[in-house]
C-alpha cells in the first residue's frame, strides 16, 4: 500500500500564504518561508490598527469639535458638558461631521445646548 503524505494540504496552505503576500517586495512573495514571516507579521500590524484606528477617529473628532466650540464662543469640554446636561443625543462623529460640513447647524446647537 502506498504511503500517505499531507501533499494537498501543504500545497494548498503555501499557496493560501504566497496569495496574501501578493504585491510584496522581493523575495518576500516568492520564498515560502520568507513570506510566511511577513504575511503573519503584517496579519498582527492588521489586527493592531484596527483597534488604532478607531482611536485615532476619536481624536480628530474631538479636535474637531473642540475648533467649531472655541468659534462659537465655548470649548470642547463646557460644550459637551451642556450637551450631556440638556439630553442631546449626539455623538462626536455626528458633531464632528456638523462642525466640518454644515457649520450653521453646529452653531445652532450650540446656542440651544449653552442657554
């Protein structure tokens, strides 16, 4: 009886690997044991900023804010504060987005929120 051997599977894992690392630079799409290293180290960095990313969001969305309020006559934290206070639904992606594209609906809140 002939011997079995994982031949199928460790193809097909190579080349699952070798189709991630499409598109890098030098030996490392070509070379299974170099692109193995770099196809899993760039999964964790994918992983990583993802989480990044979302924080990043936050920041700009504050800066943003925090740039519209001090227009307006206020700052970041007293506008949140009076927006918390009055029951405004409204999240600083929202109030961000009002402060870069519509400036005159940002404004009005403002003046309703710091009454």
């Amino acid at each position: 009886m002939p011997r079995s051997v994982p031949k199928v599977a460790s193809k097909a894992r190579r080349k699952k690997v070798l189709k991630l690392a499409k598109g890098f630079w030098g030996r490392r799409k070509n070379v299974w044991t170099i692109a193995k290293n770099h196809v899993e180290k760039g999964l964790t960095h994918a992983y990583v900023s993802r989480k990044l990313r979302k924080r990043e969001y936050r920041n700009l969305w504050i800066v943003r804010i925090n740039a519209a309020a001090r227009e307006n006559g206020t700052n970041y934290s007293c506008l949140m504060h009076a927006i918390k206070k009055n029951n405004v639904c409204m999240n600083r992606k929202i109030l961000a987005d009002f402060a870069m594209n519509q400036p005159n609906v940002f404004a009005a809140i403002v003046k309703k929120v710091m009454q």
